[in-house]
C-alpha cells in the first residue's frame, strides 16, 4: 500500500516544481516576443505587397515590437497564459487591394478572428489557411478572391462562422467542409459554385444559418439536411438545383426562414411543412413545383412572406389562408390556380403585397379586399375574374400599384379610384370596362403609367388630364372615346408613350402636342381627326413610331 509522502519531502518537491515552471515560463515568455514579433514581420511582409493606397490606409503598422498597437490588430495571451500573441486582424472595408495568398498564416496559428470583409481583395484563398486550427471566425465576404475552396479548411473545426459571399470563388463545395463540426453560420453566396451540395453537410450539426444561394449548384438537396436541427435559416435559391423538396425539412422546427426560390424544384410541396410553425419568410418562387397548396398552410401562424410564384400549382387558393394574418407579402402569381378568391382574404390586414396574377381565378373580386388597407401593391392581371371593380377599393389608400387587365370586369371604373393618389401604376386594360373616365382622374397626380386600353370605354378625354404630369405611359386606345383631343395633353411633358387611337376622337390634333418632346411613340390613328398634321411635330426629336392614319 503506497503512503502519502512527508510533509518535508512533499515541500521541497513543490519547490522544484515551482522553479520548473518559472524556467519554463521564461523560455515561453521569450518565445512568445518572438513567435509576436515573427507575427509582426509576416503582417508587414503582407502590407508590402498591398497597393500604396492600402499601405497609406495601415501607416500605423511598422514598429514590430509593437504589433498590439497596430489598427485592426488584437492580441491575447498564448498558451500557458503567457503574453502576448496576435488573435485578431479586424479589417473590413478599408478597400484594402492585394492579395490574401500573400498573408503568411504559418505565423498566424494564434488567429481566433480573421476579418478582412468588403477589401479588394483578390487572389485565392491559400492552403495554408489549414494552419489556423484556433480559428473561430473567418470572414472574407465582399472581395474578389477567385479559385476554388481549399479542402484544408475542413480543417478548422474550431470555426463557428464562415462568410465567403460575394466573392468570385468557382469549383464545387469540398465534402470536407462537413468536418468543420463547430460551424455555426456558413455563407457561401454568391459565388460561381457548381457542382453538388456535399451531404457531408448534414455533418454540420451547430449550424443555425447555411447560406449558398446564388450560384450554380445542380442536383438534389441532400436530404440529411433535415438532420440539421438547430437550423433557423436556410437559403439556397437562384441555383439549379432539381429534384422534390425533401420532406425531412419538415423535421427542421427551428426554421425561420426557408428560401428555396429560383431553381428547378419539382414534385409537390411537402404536405409536414405545415410542423414548420415558426417559420416567418417562406419562399418556393420560380421552381416547378405542381399539386396543390397545402391546405394546412394556415399552420404556419408566423408567416409574413409568402412566396409561391412562378410554379405549376393548381387547385384553389385554400381558404385557411385567411388565418396568415401576419402575412406581410402573399404571392401566388404565375400558376395555374383556380376556382374563387377566398373570401377570408379580408383578415390579412396586414398584406402590402398581393398578387393573385396570371392564375385562372374566376369568381369576382371581394369587396372585402377594401379591408386590406395597408396594401401598396394589389395584382389580379390575367386571371379571368368577372363582376364589378369593387367600390371598396377606395380604402386602399397607400395603393401605390393597382393591375387588374386582362380579366372580364364590367361596369365602369368607380369614381372613387380617384382617392387612390399614391397610385403610380394603374392598368385595367382588356377588360370589359364601360362608361367614362372618371372626371377627376387629375386627383391622381403620382401616376407614371396608365393604362385603360381594350375596353368599351366612352366620354372624351377628361381635362383634368393636364395634372398627371408625371406620366411616362397613356394608353387610352380601342376604347370608343370620343370628343377633341385636349389642348392639355401639352402639358404632360414626360410622355414617351402616347396611344389614342383607334377610338373616335374628332377635331385636329392639338398644337400644343409639340411640347412632348420626350415622346418615342404616338399612335392616333383609328380616329375620325381632321385639319392637317401640325408643323409642331418637327420637334418631336425622340419619335420612332407615329402612326396618324384615319
Ligand atoms: C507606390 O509608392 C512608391 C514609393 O512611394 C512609388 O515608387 C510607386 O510608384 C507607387 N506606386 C503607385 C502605383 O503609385
Ligand atoms: C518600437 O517600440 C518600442 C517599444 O515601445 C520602442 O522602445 C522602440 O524605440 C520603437 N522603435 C521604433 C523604431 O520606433
Ligand atoms: C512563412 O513563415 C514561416 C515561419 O516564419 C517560414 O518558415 C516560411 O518560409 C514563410 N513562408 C513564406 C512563403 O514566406
Ligand atoms: C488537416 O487535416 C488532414 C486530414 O485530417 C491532416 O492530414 C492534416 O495534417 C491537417 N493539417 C493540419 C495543418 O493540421
Ligand atoms: C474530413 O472529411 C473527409 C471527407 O468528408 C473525411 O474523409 C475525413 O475523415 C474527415 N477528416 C476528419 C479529421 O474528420
Ligand atoms: C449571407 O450574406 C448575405 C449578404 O450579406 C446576406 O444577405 C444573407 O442574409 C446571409 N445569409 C444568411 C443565411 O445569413
Ligand atoms: C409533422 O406532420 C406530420 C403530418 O404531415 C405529422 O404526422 C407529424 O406528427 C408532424 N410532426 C411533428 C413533430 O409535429
Ligand atoms: C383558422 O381559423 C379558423 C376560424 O377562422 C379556426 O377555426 C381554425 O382553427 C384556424 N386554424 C388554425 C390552424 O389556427
Ligand atoms: C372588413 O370590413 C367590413 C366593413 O368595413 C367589416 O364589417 C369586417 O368586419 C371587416 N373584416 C375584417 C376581417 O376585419
Ligand atoms: C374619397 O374622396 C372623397 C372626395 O374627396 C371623400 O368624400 C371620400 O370620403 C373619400 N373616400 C375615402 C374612403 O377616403
Ligand atoms: C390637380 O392636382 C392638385 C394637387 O396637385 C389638386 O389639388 C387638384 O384638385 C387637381 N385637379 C383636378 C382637376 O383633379
Ligand atoms: C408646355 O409645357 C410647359 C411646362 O413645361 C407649360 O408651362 C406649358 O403650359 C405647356 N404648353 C401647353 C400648350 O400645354
């Protein structure tokens, strides 16, 4: 049996041990001046490769003693907490111009922070990078770095956010990017990165955002991602990706904010994206995605972005949609949706943006979309809605884009659209619209482009036209409007486009014409005009088409 050692003996050990440590202390301490001091070399080594302006940009760096000082650098203590060694290089946006192949990271082993964002940086990011295991955060988005992404960083598995974006790097995602298991933020976007997303990244299991849109990945998202399970954001749209939407994202119940737009995703939206019930920013736009919109999407009680766009869904809109009342943005544009507008419609209260276009929606318009008063943008185009244009409309006072052409509305416009005087936008063309223009049109003074052609509209031309000064675009044509063109259609001087005709206008074509020095095109014929062409339309310098036939 082994006895504790004498006090005396147990003393005097303690003593060597403690003189052991300050021999070692010393050699570290003075190794550590140096291992700083080699630190300061390679830095100034780098600096003397950036152009002169960066090198202006970093006068404070030179005195190699005192690299501490210098801008952007941090120290900290070495091992064994001995002083002092360089942890971070904070540089962002300083329009540094150079090359990062040029930094020597093998004296850099003690960087835990490397931040050289938004430079003009350019070269390719080394291999040797593999030598920061202490790394925590490598952040070089908004440069010009090129090449492919080294493997050593699967190395790094110290690392908690990698930020890449915006550079120019090309090749594939190495799998090896999944062995850096601490990471808990990767950007990669906007690059030029093709090939497959590696299911290594499954590996990856801190990760809370996983960014690799817009580049040119193809292939089928690995569906291990699901495994990810503290993922709140994951955005991998404007890549070419294909396949189904894999269910397993539905596992994902941290989600916030799923962006798969932009690819060439099939199949039907899985029907357990419904669990995702915190998700706030949900966008499928522009894929080819079929079947129908789940019904229990009104699970999704968070959501303010809801983007569907631009796919091949069909069926009706459901009506549970009703209860998304945090919904901020609602866009189902460009499928092949059909049947009525819910009528729920009316408890979005909060929606800006609403568009139901190119659909096959039939029905009329609610009255109650007069609830939806904080909207900015309402479009119905190209849908084959009939009825009324509702009255209520005239509650929709921040209307800033208001398109309801190509659809079989009849009646006439309501007066009331003239309290709609943030409208910069208002299309009802191809439709079945009859009666006049409403008299106070020039109520609308933000309008840029109007647009009310192919309807059986009649009346003539209201005066109060001369307000719209800020209209770029009058389409008035295949209507049945009749009287003199106004003498204050001269006071639209930033009309570029300007079709009257064919409708039955009478008299001559005003003088005051010459004025709309910006028009490119003016149509007119199809009327019943008389009197000569005036001289006045010499100093149409811009005019390409000018059709004025009878
Ligand atoms: C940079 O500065 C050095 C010395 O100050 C000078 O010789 C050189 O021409 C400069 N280069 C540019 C591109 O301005
Ligand atoms: C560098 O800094 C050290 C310590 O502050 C100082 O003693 C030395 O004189 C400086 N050297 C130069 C060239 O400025
Ligand atoms: C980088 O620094 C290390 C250690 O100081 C040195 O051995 C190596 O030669 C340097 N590499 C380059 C390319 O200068
Ligand atoms: C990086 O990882 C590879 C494979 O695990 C290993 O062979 C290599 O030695 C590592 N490099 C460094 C610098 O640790
Ligand atoms: C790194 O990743 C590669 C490829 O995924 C794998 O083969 C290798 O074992 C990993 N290395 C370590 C040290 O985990
Ligand atoms: C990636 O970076 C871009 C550009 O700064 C940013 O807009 C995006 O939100 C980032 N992605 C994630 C998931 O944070
Ligand atoms: C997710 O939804 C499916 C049905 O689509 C359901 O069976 C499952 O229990 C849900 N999972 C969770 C965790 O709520
Ligand atoms: C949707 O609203 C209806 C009543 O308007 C309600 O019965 C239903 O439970 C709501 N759905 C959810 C998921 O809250
Ligand atoms: C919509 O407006 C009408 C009339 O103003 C009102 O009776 C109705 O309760 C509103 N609907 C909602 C959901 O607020
Ligand atoms: C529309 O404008 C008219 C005339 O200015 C006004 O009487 C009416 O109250 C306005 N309607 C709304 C909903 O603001
Ligand atoms: C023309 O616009 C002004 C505001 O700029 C407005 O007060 C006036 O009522 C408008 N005229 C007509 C005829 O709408
Ligand atoms: C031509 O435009 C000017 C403003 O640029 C305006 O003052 C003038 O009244 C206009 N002439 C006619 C005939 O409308």
């Amino acid at each position: 049996m082994e006895m504790d050692p004498p006090p005396k003996m147990l003393a005097s050990l303690t003593i060597t041990i403690l003189m052991m440590m300050m021999a070692t202390s010393v050699a570290l301490a003075s190794s550590d001046a140096a291992v700083l001091e080699g630190q300061a070399r390679a830095l100034l080594d780098w600096k003397a490769s950036l152009d002169n302006q960066s090198q202006r940009a970093l006068h404070s760096w030179g005195n190699t003693s005192t690299p501490c000082n210098w801008r952007g650098i941090t120290c900290g203590t070495g091992m064994h907490r001995h002083p002092l060694v360089i942890k971070g290089i904070f540089l962002q946006g300083m329009r540094l111009r150079g090359a990062l192949e040029s930094l020597n990271f093998s004296t850099l082993r003690t960087l835990t922070r490397l931040d050289l964002s938004h430079n003009l940086l350019a070269g390719s990011i080394p291999r040797s990078i593999e030598v920061l295991g202490e790394l925590h955060a490598l952040l070089l988005q908004g440069n010009q770095i090129r090449g492919s992404i080294p493997l050593g960083l699967g190395n790094l598995t110290k690392l908690h956010s990698l930020m890449l974006h915006e550079n120019e790097l090309s090749g594939e995602i190495p799998s090896q990017i999944g062995n850096m298991s601490s990471l808990v933020t990767l950007n990669l976007s906007s690059n030029h990165l093709v090939g497959h997303i590696p299911c290594e990244i499954g590996h990856m299991k801190h990760l809370v955002a996983l960014d690799l849109s817009s580049n040119n990945l193809f292939g089928k998202i690995p569906s291990n991602i699901g495994g990810l399970t503290e993922l709140t954001s994951l955005y991998l749209y404007s890549n070419k990706l294909s396949g189904q939407i894999p269910r397993e994202l539905g596992y994902l119940l941290n989600f916030k904010d799923l962006q798969l737009g932009i690819n060439t995703l099939s199949g039907s939206i899985p029907r357990n994206l419904h669990n995702l019930t915190k998700l706030t920013v949900l966008i499928l736009w522009g894929n080819k995605l079929s079947g129908l919109i789940p019904q229990k999407i009104d699970y999704l009680s968070n959501l303010q972005y809801l983007s569907l766009g631009e796919n091949i869904l069909s069926g009706s809109i459901p009506n549970s949609i009703g209860n998304l009342t945090k919904l901020t943005t609602l866009s189902l544009r460009n499928n092949q949706l059909s049947g009525l507008i819910p009528q729920k419609i009316d408890y979005l209260s909060n929606l800006e943006y609403l568009s139901l276009g190119e659909n096959i929606l039939s029905g009329s318009i609610p009255n109650s979309i007069g609830n939806l008063t904080k909207l900015t943008t309402l479009s119905l185009r190209n849908n084959q809605l009939s009825g009324l244009i509702p009255q209520e409309l005239e509650y929709l006072a921040s209307l800033e884009y208001l398109d309801l052409s190509e659809n079989i509305l009849w009646g006439s416009i309501p007066n009331s659209i003239v309290n709609l005087t943030k409208l910069t936008i208002l299309y009802l063309y191809n439709n079945k619209l009859s009666g006049h223009i409403p008299r106070e049109l020039g109520r609308l003074v933000n309008l840029k482009d109007l647009e009310l052609s192919i309807n059986t509209l009649t009346g003539s031309i209201p005066n109060s036209i001369r307000n719209l000064t800020k209209l770029t675009t009058l389409y008035l044509d295949n209507n049945h409007i009749s009287g003199h063109v106004p003498r204050e259609l001269g006071r639209l001087v930033n009309l570029e486009v300007l079709y009257l005709g064919p409708n039955t206008l009478t008299g001559s074509i005003p003088n005051s014409i010459r004025n709309l020095t910006k028009l490119i095109d003016l149509y007119l014929f199809g009327n019943q005009l008389s009197g000569h062409i005036p001289r006045e339309l010499d100093y149409l310098e811009k005019l390409e088409e000018l059709d004025l036939s009878n």
